[in-house]
C-alpha cells in the first residue's frame, strides 16, 4: 500500500436536479490523494461543494462519476473506517456523554471485553477534558463540550480516516481555540489521517498539513494546494510567529477573494 496515496478521490462529480428541469454540476473532476496521517483541510466559499466532497468520502451520499479509494478499497456506503464530527454535536439525548461514546465502542469492538470498551471510553473522555464528565447528559453540557464528545466518539472508533465538516463552526472564538488545540493533540496521540472542511483560514493553517482551495461552484474542482510548513506538536504561539505563516495567510485570503470576483458578476445579475 502506497502511504502517499492512502485516501484517493479521484474524478469526483456530483449533480442536483436544477430549478429549471436542468441539472446543477456541485463537483466535477475533483481530485486528491491524501498520504497516510496527513490532516488536509478544503476551504473556499459556501456552496463550492467542501462539504458535498466530505459526504462522498463518508459514504454518505453518492458519486454520480469517479470514486474514492481508502487503503486500497473502493468506498461504497457509510462505515466505521470513517469517524465523521459534523458542525452540530448529534448526540443521542436520553445518553450520557458516556454512554454516547460507548455506543459506537460497543457495536465496533463486539469481540472485546467490557473492561476493554470501557477503558477506550474513559480515555478518549479523558483526552478531550471530559474525564469528570461522562455521566453528564447532553442538556447539561455546553455546546463546546458536547462537540469534545463527538470528537472522542469518532477517535474511539479507531477509523482509518477523521472527516470533519466545520466541527467548530457553531462555537464561540475562545471555545473555538481551545478545541482546535484538542484536535491537533488527538491527532497527534494517534496519527490520524483527516480530512477537514473550513470556512477559517486561521484555523486551516494551525491545523493542516495541506490546504485545499477550491473554485467556486458550480463543477467547482481544485483550484490551488498550499503546504503548510510548520513543525508539530503544533504551538499556537510558535505558529503565528513563524516567518511564513502571513505569507502563507495572505495567499489563502487573496485566492478567496479572487473567487468572489468571479461570483461578481452572477450576483449583480
């Protein structure tokens, strides 16, 4: 198994039914190949598709042409290779913090022992600063903890891949912050190769190791791949205070704009 080519997507293309009786192109021909513990984040404007590519990596919804290949297997449906966290926590309710995590742990570790699933929960609790949580339900846990959880959840499954759409998107800055520094540790604690949507230049260039920027929609597609230079464990200090990290922060800005250009003309009509 090639390590640099550990997730390939290779021709993507999705279409909707348009409003017109036509069809609308979301993603044409979308390529990527991402190496094994990579953490790759796609960013561009709303509606380019970002999340639409994370859904047909996840098994989710349907390629209409191309496919996507994980360690060598085609991906066909939803499954426990892939842990997803989405921008809304989706936690069961009625469960604890616990029990949501364990519930996974149960169904894709069957043939362990209870003390084993058990010991998987409480450490990725633990891991997230939820250690003294578990027994809380969701209602009495605040936004930001609640996605601490569904982060352990999908970590606890042990996945081949991490594919997160906009996981902080709904939390506040000082929360936001914290949980970005979460997941690189997690990350870093279990190599984990991710894939990550974003609206946040900031948060793509502390996070990834490559950045994605996509055209805008539709048959949006790859527009440009920034490498991230910077060392890990990933310092947030160290990292604004890296001689590249404006260089590399104003590029990804100036593409972005240079998108909404083009949606110029559109939204005037």
């Amino acid at each position: 198994m090639d390590d640099e080519r550990y997730l390939e997507l290779t021709r993507l293309t999705k279409t909707y039914p348009a409003t017109d009786g036509g069809t609308f192109v979301v993603t044409e021909d979308f390529d990527l190949c991402i190496a094994r513990k990579e953490f790759v984040c796609l960013i561009g404007h709303s509606g380019c598709g970002k999340s639409t590519v994370l859904s047909m990596v996840a098994g989710l919804i349907d390629a209409d042409a191309g496919g996507v290949v994980l360690e060598g297997k085609e991906v066909v449906g939803p499954g426990p290779d892939r842990g997803v966290v989405f921008q809304a926590p989706c936690l069961l309710p009625w469960l604890s913090a616990y029990d949501n995590v364990m519930l996974g742990v149960r169904r894709v570790f069957w043939h362990g022992t209870a003390a084993e699933r058990d010991q998987i929960v409480s450490h990725y609790l633990k891991i997230v600063g939820l250690a003294d949580a578990g027994h809380l339900s969701p209602a009495e846990l605040s936004r930001g903890m609640c996605q601490r959880v569904s982060l352990a959840r999908a970590f606890a499954l042990s996945p081949k891949v991490l594919l997160l759409d906009e996981p902080f998107g709904m939390l506040d800055s000082l929360t936001r912050l914290d949980l970005q520094g979460a997941l690189t540790r997690l990350c870093d604690h279990t190599d984990k190769t991710s894939l990550m949507v974003t609206h946040d230049v900031d948060e793509a260039l502390f996070l990834a190791d490559r950045i994605v920027m996509m055209t805008n929609g539709p048959n949006a597609k790859v527009g440009e791949i920034m490498t991230v230079p910077f060392e890990r464990p990933r310092i947030r200090t160290r990292v604004l205070e890296h001689p590249q990290y404006y260089k590399l922060r104003g590029r990804l800005i100036e593409f972005l704009e240079e998108q909404e250009r083009t949606m110029a003309p559109a939204k005037a009509a």
